[in-house]
C-alpha cells in the first residue's frame, strides 16, 4: 500500500531494506519481538501489531505464528518440506513418510504434541493396514516416520515455535537383520550370466564395482569419471550429509584397477560421449538395474537375493578378514559400528579356526 508523504509508521512497526513486509519490533511483557507481520498493508499491519500487543499470550492462531509461537502440524511440515527437505536427495521418502503424520496430527497445534502422542502414533500406524499392499505396517517403516517427526520437531525447537522436543528418545521397533548371505558362488554365477547376455552386460561390472568399494548401489551408478584418478589410484566421494561419513577419498585396489582401465579403454576406443562410468548408450546414467538383476539371478538359479547383498558380502569379508567393525565400518560409510555389525553375515567357516583352538585345549571320552 502506498504511504502519503511525511508518513509516520507507528510505533512498533519498520521496514526492513530488502522486504516488502511491514515488521513488529517492540517490547510487550517484557518480551522483544521482532517479526515479519508478513503483510505490506499498512492497516492489516497496524491491526496484527495492535493483535500481539493485547493478545500476547492468547491462543489467537496468528498472534501465536507471529511471536514464534505454537503453529499447527501441517503448517510445520510445510515450512519443514520447503526449508529442509527440498533439494536433498531425501525429499522423495519425506513426501512419503510425512503422508501418515499430517493424517494422524493434521492441524493439531504442535505445542500440544506430547510424547504420550508419539508413541499413540506409534500403536495407530502398526495397526493400520497399508491402503497399498493391505499387510501391516513394517516396524522399521514407522521407524523412519517417527524420525522425520522428530527431525521436524527439532527444527520447531529452532525456529522457536516450541520449548521441548516429544519426539526426542522415542524408544523404536526392532530393526530386521537380513539372514540372508550371498555365497562366493552363487555371485559367480549370477555374474557369469550377466556377462553372457548382452543386454545385462553392464551388471557384471556394476557388482565387481559394488563389491570391491563396498559402496551403496546409488553411489556406484552416479559414479563420474572426474571423481575417478587412476594416477593417484583414488576415489572421490562427495560429504553428501552429516550422518553418511562416506570417506573423502577411497582407495583403488588392483582388480577395480584393472576393472576401471579397460572401461575407460573402451569408452575411448568406442568414442562414447557421457561423464558417468556406467552410462546407457545416450550418454544418460543408468536408472534402476533391478529388472535386470532380477532375470540374471532366475537365470542362475539363485533365489530371495537383492543386489544390496554385495555390499552386505563385502562387509562380511572385510570382518572375517580380521579388520574392525570401526575400520570397515569407515570405509562403507557407517555412522557406528552397530550398523556394520547388522551388514555382517559370518560363516560358519569363520568360526571354525576360534572353535578349533578350544578343541585342542580339551580331551572328550
């Protein structure tokens, strides 16, 4: 709104030099408060300031989102979605991990969220079925739902909507350890297969890559060659976040040497345009190799193995090898050494040298 000449905002309210909206800044019981009215009317703003003032502590929805304080549910995961997730490659699942929080909180103001809530959350999600598949809910899938709640609820701590974080310490379902353990042969079989058939020939390569960097799959497909120096025989990794310690730079061993040599021989030889290791003939990454995965190990005859085994393999070799769960666990990427203890598989050959050494100590009639 335009302002006639000689104007004099009134007490309590300002502009700042790069917004358009009018801001309260003035000290009510004791409080300073300074913020955005998120309006540029004039009169809207004079009648939101003379709101604060008189209503300070009152529930009025708007007094209370001015002064920084308790906004509703949805309006979080708004700001949250906008401010935190949006550009992050977690994005997606937030979208689908906040589904079920809107519609079990929805508009509920948050400063009235406790942890008894929580943990009712907790028991309505296991017993609703999924509207997708109509089995119950897994526990680590809520698992993942009660995180981004308490990821939101942290920043509502910063932003100074709330005191207290109820989501903080919530105690979670057990985790599933997956049993299952890929063999030396049936890896060799699945990638015998691969190489043979010319449509899945890429795949061959991807699991010697996924196996001698013990990296995630997503990792080695969005693999470039300028993170690659076969000079200095290392690896680049982006710090793609606080939790995920991928290390900077990974070591190259002699069969991923070789491995990398001849496809860089043969992209030059083929004159193939694209900056990724394992690309689609356009020069475009490869998107998901699953139906790929899935012929190769039909037609090896192996069952109820996913290509996220390879990375639990190598895992579980570096650990019978004798290295530490701290050392293997640095190397693929582990926050602590309990993950790298639910990745590892050990066989039973890798107690039989420790086993045996007791036998010795003893004679049985």
């Amino acid at each position: 709104m335009g302002r006639k000449k000689n104007y004099k905002a009134p007490e309590g309210l300002v502009r700042q030099s790069k917004s358009q909206c009018w801001y309260i800044k003035c000290r009510v019981n004791g409080k300073l408060i300074y913020k955005s009215t998120r309006t540029s009317d004039i009169h809207r703003a004079e009648l939101i300031l003379s709101k604060v003032k008189v209503a300070l502590l009152s529930l009025d929805s708007q007094v209370k989102q001015i002064v920084g304080r308790s906004i509703p549910f949805n309006e979080l995961m708004k700001r949250y979605t906008n401010e935190v997730s949006s550009g992050k490659r977690s994005f997606r699942s937030d979208i689908t991990n906040q589904k079920p929080l809107l519609k079990f909180f929805e508009s509920r103001r948050i400063d009235t969220i406790t942890r008894q809530n929580v943990y009712q959350f907790q028991d309505w999600r296991k017993n609703t079925p999924s509207e997708r598949t109509g089995k119950p809910i897994s526990g680590p899938s809520v698992n993942r739902e009660i995180a981004l709640l308490r990821h939101a609820l942290k920043k509502a701590v910063r932003w100074g909507y709330i005191d207290q974080n109820p989501a903080e310490g919530i105690e979670g379902f057990p985790e599933n350890k997956r049993d299952r353990y890929i063999t030396d042969q049936e890896f060799e079989d699945i990638k015998k297969i691969a190489a043979a058939r010319r449509e899945s020939k890429h795949l061959s390569d991807i699991m010697d890559a996924l196996y001698l960097t013990s990296q995630r799959k997503e990792r080695i497909l969005r693999l470039k060659w300028s993170q690659i120096s076969l000079e200095d025989r290392t690896i680049r990794f982006e710090q793609v976040s606080r939790t995920k310690k991928v290390p900077f730079l990974l070591w190259i061993n002699e069969p991923l040497y070789r491995l990398l040599l001849r496809l860089r021989s043969e992209r030059s030889s083929m004159k193939v345009v694209g900056q990724y290791v394992f690309q689609k003939r356009d020069g475009s990454r490869l998107g998901s190799i699953k139906t790929t995965w899935a012929k190769c190990c039909a037609k090896a005859n192996v069952n109820d193995v996913k290509i996220n085994d390879i990375r639990h393999k190598a895992i579980t070799d570096m650990v019978e090898a004798g290295f530490s769960l701290e050392t293997v666990g640095r190397v693929a990427g582990h926050t602590e050494p309990s993950t790298t203890q639910r990745y590892t598989h050990l066989t039973v050959e890798a107690t039989r040298a420790v086993l045996e050494s007791l036998g010795k100590r003893v004679k049985v009639s």
